[in-house]
C-alpha cells in the first residue's frame, strides 16, 4: 500500500499515476480525498490530528507526505511541525517508509547551483519552518526511528498546477488574451520543475529502496532559464506577441496592504531578484532519467486547460 498524504493537489495527482502505472495499491488521504484512479482508496483524516494519522498510516509500506498548508507564515509555524511529528510517529508506529516532498526554502539565497549538500540557510520565516521540520525528519532517520527521504523540487509549472507562479501570471493571462506578468528581476535565471517529472520521480524513488537515507532533487531541466524566456515559449506557444510587464517592487508592497497572498510571499522575492538554480544531477546520474526540456513543458502546459 502506496498512502498519499496531502492528496488532490498536482503533485498527489502526478504522483497517482505514475504509481498506479506500476500497479501498486493506492490510498488518498486528506480532509476531503478524492480518488485519482479508479482502484484508489480514500481516506479522510486531519494530519493535525495524531491518532487521525496514525489510522492514515496503518497498514502502509510507504508513505508520502505532499501536504501543502495555507500560504500564511503562521499557519506554518503553527502546523508543520505538528504535521511532520504526527507523519514521523505514525510511519514509526506503522513500520513504514516516508517520502517527504519538500521545497527549497530551507536554502534561502544561494549563489550558485543548489544540490543536495547545500547547507540550510534561511532567510525567510517560511524558510525557517522548512529547515525546522526537515532537520525534525532528518534527526528521526539519523536515530533509526524510521526509514525516510527528503525530495526537492523548484517552483512548479505543468498541466494542472493552478497554484503555481507561472499558472497566474502567464499561462492565465496569456489565454485571457492578457499580457503576461513576472516579479523581481525578468533577466534572473530561475529553474522550474516540470510536474510530470516530479510525480514520475517520486514513484520512483519511494519504490527503490536504496534512495532512502538520502536528499534528493528531483529532475529539473539544466537550462539556464530566465523570465523573459520562460515568457517568451509560453507566448511562441500560443501564438501570441512576445510582452512581458514587470511589476516594480513598491507597487507589490502597495497591493500587498489589500492582498494577503501578495504580503505573504514579500519575503521570498529573492528568489526572484537573484538567480535561483537547482541542480538535480544526483538523479539523473542514479536513474538515468532527464527533465523534460523547457520548450517542451512550456508546450503542453499551455495548451492544457487548468484541471484544478
């Protein structure tokens, strides 16, 4: 039994297929779970609650943990570790393997490539909370409570990720016949993972038993890719003028006084001011496997309706 927590969103989603292509059993576990294929179980539970996990959990062999919490620094500081301890115990209770499905905020600004020896350095309240819980996962496994691993991504694109930056400021605008909008520096190189590959990816490793113990980055394309090229495919693939607006850094402070999402992400605007690469060569050189080029991604992602 494969037990997803944190189902229905795009990652779960992913995840989903790529598991049920191998033919194991699927549970989906969240407060209002949905199946994705039609042999998946559902399950609903808090994860803030422990014995609502611990049920979650049981008769598992491995367990992803994709949740995804309100975008709110509270929130955060108040759940996640509730939610990570709750996950650890249960796992350790249950006898099951953990695949935590994380960002890379623990790294705050990096110069350079981000791997997955780069030391946690936040600089961000949301970054403090991702480095807490992950050195909360990694200290369980150092301990021989559990079986784990940790998997990074970048920011998202892909078919379905309506939550994610690109989905709002350029594949939504662009279909709306809108010109398509970026933050911080356009000319800033910033590296998105492709969706399919992250949920193909994970399958992968939470059916190997030799990745657990370990980092890993999930495959992300190597191409430097700015802002304006990230906008320029979209645009080519559509058929639409190659425009770009960029949002000057005091009118989002100004919109942020209205808009909470806008207030809450302030903080992590360096990602987008400075050059954010994540590098997932430990992967490809394990597996073999490839992100899928930008071009490509770009491609479907834009001529596939929001699903979500």
């Amino acid at each position: 039994m494969h037990t997803i927590l944190g189902a229905n969103g795009v990652i779960g989603r992913e995840l989903s297929w790529a598991l049920a292509a191998s033919l194991v059993p699927i549970r989906q576990v969240s407060r209002t779970p949905r199946a994705v294929n039609a042999t998946d179980e559902t399950l609903a539970a808090d994860l803030l609650d422990a014995r609502a996990t611990e049920r979650a959990v049981a008769g598992s062999d491995v367990v992803y943990l994709v949740a995804g919490l309100r975008y709110e620094t509270k929130i955060w500081q108040q759940q996640w570790p509730v939610v990570m301890r709750n996950t650890i115990d249960a796992c350790a209770r249950h006898g099951a393997r953990l695949v935590f499905f994380d960002n890379v905020y623990c790294y705050g600004r990096v110069d350079g490539v981000m791997t997955e020896h780069t030391p946690y350095n936040p600089c961000s309240r949301k970054g403090e909370v991702r480095a807490a819980i992950a050195t909360t996962l990694l200290d369980a496994m150092r301990d021989g409570h559990l079986e784990a691993m940790i998997v990074r991504a970048a920011d998202f694109y892909g078919p379905g990720a309506t939550n994610s930056f690109p989905h709002a400021t350029v594949f939504e605008r662009l279909r709306a016949g809108k010109t398509p909008q970026w933050i911080g520096n356009p000319k800033a190189v910033h590296t998105f993972t492709y969706t399919p590959d992250a949920g193909r990816a994970v399958a992968l490793l939470g059916r190997t038993p030799k990745a657990y113990g370990q980092t890993w980055h999930l495959p992300t394309s190597d191409e430097p890719i700015t802002g304006e090229a990230f906008v320029r495919l979209a645009c080519e693939s559509l058929g639409r003028p190659d425009r770009l607006q960029v949002a000057p850094r005091w009118m989002l402070t100004l919109m942020g006084l209205v808009m909470p999402v806008l207030r809450e992400n302030d903080e992590m605007l360096y990602q987008f001011q400075f050059d954010y690469r994540l590098g997932s060569e430990k992967f490809t050189a394990a597996f073999g496997e490839r992100a899928t080029p930008y071009r490509d991604g770009i491609r479907v992602t834009a001529r596939t309706a929001p699903t979500e």
